[in-house]
C-alpha cells in the first residue's frame, strides 16, 4: 500500500503534467502509436497462426503420396499403399467449364463417392452417390458464380448437375476444394478416358504417432525396386508453419517496437525539460527536507502516469485495429478473443509503461542528484 507521502508525489506527479498539457499530450501519443502497433500487429500474427494451425491440424495425420519421376501413380503402387493404411486415390486435372454461362478454368477431382465424406464436408445438398454423374463445388466458387444446387455446369461437353456445395475448408497439402469442381471417379473416366493412374494418394493414419512408421512402411513396399513415389508427411509440414508464424509474430512486435522506441525518446525530452525548468522548484522541495528519494519518486511518477494513460488507450485501440485487420483479411473475428491473442493487449501495456519509465529513469535520477544551495540559484 501507498504510504501518505506516497500518494502526495504522486499528487505532485499529476499536478505538474496537468501544467503541461500540450507537452503531456503529445508524449501519451507517442506512446499510444507504439503500443497501438505492438497490439494491432500482435494480434494479427498471432490470428494468421490460429488460422493456418487450425485449418492444417485437421488433416495432421495424413499422408500424401505423390509420384517421384512420374507423372503419375500406378494402380499397382496404390493397391501396395491401401494394404498398410486407409488410402484415397485422387485424379485431377485442370480445365475450362462453364458457370452461369461465364467460361473458367478450374480443377476438377475424381474421386471414389465414399472418400469424400473423409475429406470435405458440405454446406448444402447431398454427397455424390455411387457411380454419379453428378458433381460437388466448392464453396468460394459456388459463392463466386452464384451457383446454386440443382443447377448445371458444362465440363467438356458435358452437364453435371450440381448436387452439393461443399463448406470452405481453406488450402490443404491434399486438395484444394474451396475452387474445384468435385465429380465421380466414374464421371472423371468418362470426360478425361478411363486410367487406372493417380495424380496423388492421400493415406489417413488412425493416430498422428504412428505418421512416420506408416511412412517407412510405404515406402519400404512402394520403393523397393527403386524410387517411384515420395512420401510426404503433413504434421511435419506443419510443425514448420508454426515456427515460421512464431517468427513472422516476433518480426511483427519488432516492426511495433520501433514506434514504442520513438516514444520513449520523446518522453525522455519531455521529462528532461521539465527538469530544468523546475530545477528551483526541486531545490525549494529539498531544502524543506524533500529526500533524493522522493524527488525521484515524484518524476518516476510523472513518466508511470503517461505510460498507463498511454498504454490503455493504445491497447484499446490496437484491440480494435486487430478486430478490424482480422475481419478485412481473415473474414473471422473468433481469433481475436483467444487467450494468445489478448495476451498481446497486456505485452502491448507492459511495454509503453516500461518504455516511459526507462525513459524517466535518467531525468529522475538527474533531478534527485541536484544540491539544495544550486537548484535554488538556478535562473
């Protein structure tokens, strides 16, 4: 608790930045720009990584096989991966349709009907059933085109109805469905001929911790008479997403910092004039028996009061730029109340009332180091 004389400083502190309002002023804005940069730009890596993390966990504990030295995988290689774990073989194939009557290029996946329930899910309509000739389109495509479901595409001549459109799922190591055109494997034999040959093989490990002996084991009966498909693991992928957002994070604060060390140098002038200019004031307080102490305390105040005053206000209004800066980039605001991204509000806080009290430390320590008999010379 403060003591009596505690509290009279601190009345001191409030009373002579209050007889400098301009000075004081411009001082809390330095700050509040270099807290509101440290919040804002926190906030935002720290969104970016909420939302690439949440997005590529899902499919953390898959394996993608794609062909080595070919542009294809053999139906022999898939049927060798389907016996070590649950594998989804994926055609794709780039081309021009016609949405709404307006002509794009997409990609189209053919797919086995039961594998892809076990990749997307869907917004409205049904999946395909077996054997259809049907097709499922992706959510910003459909969003795009107004596409709705019943209505019909034209792929190579070709007219699909749509039967579904599938929920945004983001980008993937697998597939990229947010902009494709899903159909059939069937449907795909009969636009593209009939191949018993994959673009890539996506395999669902039942548990993440057995990812890399799933992979050995693939490769050990895939490869064994020579490199024909690499074996990729998402979850390392990932694992190196994290670290590269964890320093994009850092890099951002740092880009803020340079406005909190802008600020603190303008406290340091503010605190260093009001030094001198009140250096009879301080030799009149010293010789009515005010200790170096307290002069100390009382201008340690005075840099304390701007940085809260500062560092509150830019919180506030970083908190608000990163509510914005999520919404206009990320279309989400979900992350922004996350325990890691209100952390960056109190970081922000911490650094505006450190930077203003380092920033006081010399002048305070200047003004409590003045001799009664000079102060009260001083004109």
């Amino acid at each position: 608790m403060f003591k009596a004389h505690n509290l009279i400083y601190l009345e001191f502190a409030r009373r002579n930045l209050g007889r400098h309002k301009i000075r004081s002023v411009l001082a809390v804005i330095g700050i509040v720009i270099g807290v509101l940069a440290i919040t804002a730009l926190g906030i935002l890596g720290n969104s970016v990584r909420l939302s690439a993390s949440e997005q590529l966990c899902m499919i953390g504990n898959e394996l993608i096989v794609y062909p080595y030295g070919e542009s294809t995988i053999s139906d022999a290689s898939f049927k060798r991966i389907e016996k070590v774990a649950y594998a989804i073989p994926v055609k794709s194939r780039g081309d021009k349709v016609l949405l709404n009557d307006e002509s794009t290029s997409v990609i189209i996946y053919g797919l086995r009907s039961r594998d892809i329930p076990e990749l997307v899910d869907k917004e409205k309509g049904q999946f395909l059933k077996y054997g259809s000739l049907n097709c499922l389109v992706g959510a910003k495509l459909a969003d795009e085109y107004k596409l709705r479901v019943g209505e019909r595409v034209v792929i190579h001549g070709q007219k699909p109805r749509i039967v579904g459109i599938l929920k945004e799922r983001g980008i993937g190591f697998d597939i990229n469905p947010d902009n494709a055109i899903i159909i059939s494997d069937k449907m795909f034999s009969t636009l593209y001929g009939a191949s018993d040959e994959y673009n890539i093989v996506i395999v669902k490990v039942d548990s993440v911790e057995d990812v890399e002996k799933v992979k050995q084991d693939i490769e050990a009966r895939v490869n064994r008479r020579g490199k024909t498909v690499m074996v990729m693991a998402v979850k390392q992928l990932i694992e190196g997403i994290r670290r590269f957002f964890d320093m994009l994070s850092i890099f951002l604060i740092g880009i803020g910092s340079i406005s909190i060390v802008v600020a603190g140098v303008s406290i340091l002038n503010v605190m260093m004039m009001s030094t001198v200019e009140r250096t009879r004031e301080i030799g009149v307080m010293r010789a009515i028996g005010t200790t170096r102490g307290g002069i100390l305390q009382m201008f340690l105040f005075e840099s304390l009061i701007l940085g809260l005053i500062g560092g509150v206000i830019g919180a506030i209004m970083g908190l608000g730029a990163g509510f914005l800066v999520d919404v206009l980039i990320l279309k989400e605001a979900s992350y922004l109340f996350a325990p890691s991204s209100i952390l960056y509000v109190f970081v922000g806080i911490a650094f505006g009332v450190g930077t203003s009290v380092i920033s006081g430390l010399y002048p305070a320590w200047r003004a409590s180091r003045l001799k009664p008999i000079e102060a009260l010379r001083y004109e």
